[in-house]
C-alpha cells in the first residue's frame, strides 16, 4: 500500500479467549500493508503483546482500541484502552536481581528501553494510551546511500554533458535553494533541542548516589571512555590535516579575517562568558557553553525541588519529545541534503577539494578504528582480560550496530552478546546497556572533534589552545545529552561550530559523508557501552570467566 497517509483503526473486545491473538495479526497485517519489515513486523508485536497484557491487567472494561496511522513516511502503532494508570517501565527491574535470571519484567523494560523516543505511554482520564513508532532503519540508510551515488552522477553529468545554462539553471533554482532550506532548518532546532536533552538528562541522574555502587563505577568508565574519544580526536586531527588551509574560502584577506574574529577570545573570558547575563541570550545568539550551564543548572535544579519536580519533568520531557519530533522530521530530508550537496560540491569544487573531503572521512574512520583499539587497552590493563576475545565475541553487536546506525535499534543484540557470549551478568548488562545508548557518545565525540577541526582549517581559521580547551567541556557535555535520534550529530556539529566561529552552513561541505560516519560512530558508540560493561562485571565478580575464555 505504502500511501502517503494512511490510517486504520479496530476494537478488540478483550474478554474473548482468542484476543491476544486477535490483535496481534490486526497489528501484523496493517503494517505490512505500509511496507515495515518482518523483523520489525516480529518486534513490534512482541512489543504490543507485553503492552496489551499489561492494559488487560489494569482495565476497567473489555475495549482496547489499536489504531495504525502512517504519515510522512513515519507509521505508527496506538494502542488504547480504559483502566488505572501503572508503571509500565521500572528501569530498576534491569538492575538489581537476585539471580542472574532475566525476569518477564526485566525483559519488558530492555525491550521498551530499547525503542528510545520511539515509544511513548501516558494515561490520561484514566485511559491508558501507547504509542509505537516503527522506522525501517536500513530503508532509510539505502535511501540515503542510494540519494549519494545519484548526487555524485548528477554532478559529474552537470560538469561534463549538460549545457552550461542548464546547469547553472539546476544549481540556482533547485541544488542551492533546497540545500539552503535544509541548513536553515537546522538552525531553528540547534538550541532548543540541545538545551532540553540536557535538562532531561540531568535531571535524572540529579543524585548521583542513587545509581549506587555499580551505577557509579558503569558511569566512571563511560566518562574515561568519553574524555579518551576526544582526547584522541584532538591528537588525530592535529597531525592529520586534510586540505589547504582555508580552501574553501576563494580570497585571502576572507582568511585572515575569519582568523582574527576566531581568536580574539582568551581561556578567562571564555570562563566569565559562561554564565549568561539574560536568560533567553543563549538561545537567540546559540551561545554553546551558555545554553549548556543553562540545562546542566535547569537539570539539576528539577531534582531538587521536591513537589513540583514531578511536573515540571513532564513539562521539560514533553518539550524535549517535541523537538526531538521535529528533529526527526529535518533529518528525514537528510537524502534529498545529501543528494543536492554531493552533486553541487561534484559541479562546483576542484578535484583536490574532493580529495580533501575524502581524506576527511579516512581521518573519521581512523579515530573510531584507533577508539576500538583502546577500548582493548581498557579491557587488558583494567579488566585483565584478553581483548581479543572481547573483540571475537563481540563482533555480532558491533555490525548490528554499523548495519543500523542506531545504538537503541541494536541494543536487544548487544545484550544478548553481553549475556551468552561475553558471560556478563545480567545485573551488570541490564543496566549499562541501556543507560549507555543514553549517555555514552563515544562516536559522537569523535565525530564532532574532527568534523568541527576540518572545518575550521577549511575555512582559515586557526584554533587557539584556549579554544580546544572550550571545545573538549563542550563536547564531553555535548555527548551526555545528545539527543538520541538518527541525524542528531549534525544538530550537535551546527552548536559546535558556533564556538570557533565557524558558519553553520559548513555542515554542507561534509554531510554527503555524514551516512557513512554516523555508522562507524554507532558501532563506537555500542562497542563502548559493552567493553564497559565487560570491565565493570569483572571488578564486581559478576562474569563468567569459563564463557568469556571459552
């Protein structure tokens, strides 16, 4: 069917012996009607069946309500029904268990964890209402190589066989003007989506003694994990410098006064210039470290304010789950951005700008191969483990997570690695896992080191120390409260580049790259969420040293 719209509904009447079964095929059906894949089909009913047994429980009549609507490329699973409002995810179910046996309960959070902003729950008039979004990741991810490979033939064809005024016809009035539109749109959602991912992390992590003692030891190793990926980024794009300096710019009096305006600040105003003097100043000027002291202050203020607290996180997640939506809806346009910027760098750029750009991603795919690598050294001198059989066993989780480019999507294999492969236990994996799709950005770190450090060489500007030391606290807090939805990087690069200096529109000079990147940076990503994993079971006597040496 795969309409443009589409939207169905159906009442399942639940005191029927067969209504599970009813529901499930209700819900099979529809969605292959709008084209989701069997293995997506298969964990969205596994999904609906923990939900809809959950509604039954609780209900205060036999109506439940399944309504399947796909709009705008995004299909989408409701589920409705009368009944008290309950905890349907208890992120303690993950972590503290007697045994090392995953309960129903247990399996019921990592598998709604594992949805991310993709499942929403909330009763309203005693009516408890569920919403699953379905996403075929891999379809995205052909599209977008597919959008790739057509830009670069276009804009070979435009430079080599189409008359010069049909080119510059198709540059002026469709390549540029939607690629423009695209770049725009990004600067609307820069600072708001960046400022309420923070609060909403912050605030739940508020007292850190509640985590406890494993808790506190899963966050110490994703905080050395984080501070490496960006130490190491600084020491790749250092000594590896794709490209002249300034090549983008055509004039050399442009560079000399981009490089000027790029270092005139000094470490101590960059430490006044933290604390804004306005409250909505960040936000209309993107001022990066003042939009983060503003959430990490606002996130940490929630959790302690006692009655209202409740509330005022509701008010802040909604907020958030708003712009992470209208983030998801920008970057379903990443293909068409990627098809105009690829083929309009093809008729506009000389051959070595190419080379630049493909030196580029050589230099991303380095970092993230040289972080795998010290994920190992982590594993050897804190573990004392063998990292070879770490990376052996481990291997499934980290092409699932390549193959999916998302840390969340890939998140019931990793486990699943963790638990039969690795010999972690389930205490351990329950917790870290998850936690780490959230909070752990080791890919993301990378990404934005090099990317923001490319940048500003290709348009003349020279970082000062002082300034790299601004860029690693706000990368490092970037990467805690990333947003995590797909093309979320790119919203965190355009906050970045803003305190170098550098125009946000240089983000078009390498997301024809971007597809590619964001599945090495996944796989770094989930790679280090199990090595720490892997080190913490290990110095709390709770892995299976017979699994993991076998």
């Amino acid at each position: 069917m795969n309409k443009l719209f589409f939207c169905e509904s159906k009442i399942i009447d639940t005191s029927k012996k067969e209504y599970l079964k009813e529901a499930l095929n209700y819900i099979k059906e529809t969605l292959g009607k709008n084209g989701i894949s069997d293995k997506l089909i298969i964990k969205t009913e596994l999904l609906a069946e923990e939900v809809i047994v959950s509604f039954v429980a609780h209900s205060t009549d036999n109506k439940l309500t399944i309504t399947t609507k796909h709009m705008l490329g995004e299909t989408a699973v409701s589920l409705s029904m009368s009944g008290e409002e309950f905890e349907l995810f208890n992120e303690d179910t993950m972590v503290f268990d007697d045994n090392d046996e995953i309960s129903g309960e247990a399996v019921r959070s990592i598998l709604l964890k594992s949805y991310g902003d993709n499942f929403k729950y909330h009763n309203k008039k005693s009516v408890n209402n569920v919403r699953i979004i379905t996403e075929n990741t891999q379809k995205s991810l052909h599209i977008t190589i597919l959008a790739l490979f057509l830009g670069i033939l276009i804009g070979f064809a435009a430079k080599l066989l189409f008359p010069q005024q049909l080119t510059d016809i198709m540059t002026t009035y469709c390549l540029t003007p939607v690629k423009t539109m695209f770049m725009n749109a990004i600067k609307i959602i820069i600072a708001p989506v960046v400022f309420f991912s923070i609060v909403a992390c912050i605030s739940q992590f508020s007292d850190i003694s509640e985590l406890g003692k494993l808790g506190t030891k899963v966050m110490g190793i994703y905080l050395l994990t984080t501070v490496l990926a960006v130490l190491l980024s600084f020491t790749i794009a250092n000594y590896i410098t794709p490209g002249e300096f300034g090549f983008v710019l055509s004039e050399q009096e442009d560079v000399a006064k981009v490089e000027i305006a790029a270092t005139e600040s000094s470490l101590l105003s960059t430490i006044v210039n933290i604390v804004p003097s306005n409250f909505f100043k960040p936000f209309i000027e993107s001022d990066t470290l003042q939009l983060i002291f503003l959430a990490v202050l606002c996130g940490i203020a929630l959790g302690m304010i006692g009655d209202y607290s409740t509330t005022l996180k509701e008010l802040f997640d909604a907020l958030n789950s708003l712009f992470l939506k209208i983030t998801s809806l920008i970057t379903r346009l990443i293909p068409v951005a990627v098809f105009c910027s690829i083929a309009l760098m093809v008729i506009n750029m000389e051959a070595k700008t190419l080379l630049s750009i493909v030196s580029y991603t050589l230099q991303q795919i380095l970092a993230v191969l040289c972080m795998m690598l010290i994920y190992g050294l982590l594993i050897l001198v804190l573990g004392r483990l063998n990292p070879l059989k770490f990376y052996t066993k481990a291997k499934e989780g980290m092409l699932t997570s390549f193959t999916l480019s998302s840390s969340s999507a890939a998140m019931p294999t990793n486990l699943k690695v963790c638990t039969n492969k690795l010999g972690i236990s389930p205490k351990v994996c329950n917790f870290s896992i998850p936690l780490g799709t959230t909070i752990n950005m080791d890919g993301t770190c990378i990404y934005l080191t090099i990317a923001v450090m490319f940048l500003a060489r290709a348009y003349g500007i020279n970082i000062s120390i002082s300034q790299m030391e601004t860029l690693f606290v706000t990368i490092v807090l970037l990467s805690l409260g990333a947003p995590g939805v797909p093309g979320s990087a790119i919203v965190c690069l355009g906050i970045v580049l803003k305190t170098v200096n550098v125009p946000v529109e240089a983000i078009g000079l390498i997301i024809p790259v971007y597809p590619l990147m964001d599945m090495f940076d996944t796989m770094s990503n989930t790679t280090g969420d199990i090595a720490a994993a892997l080190i913490v079971a290990k110095k709390e006597n709770l892995l299976d040293l017979d699994m993991y040496n076998s």
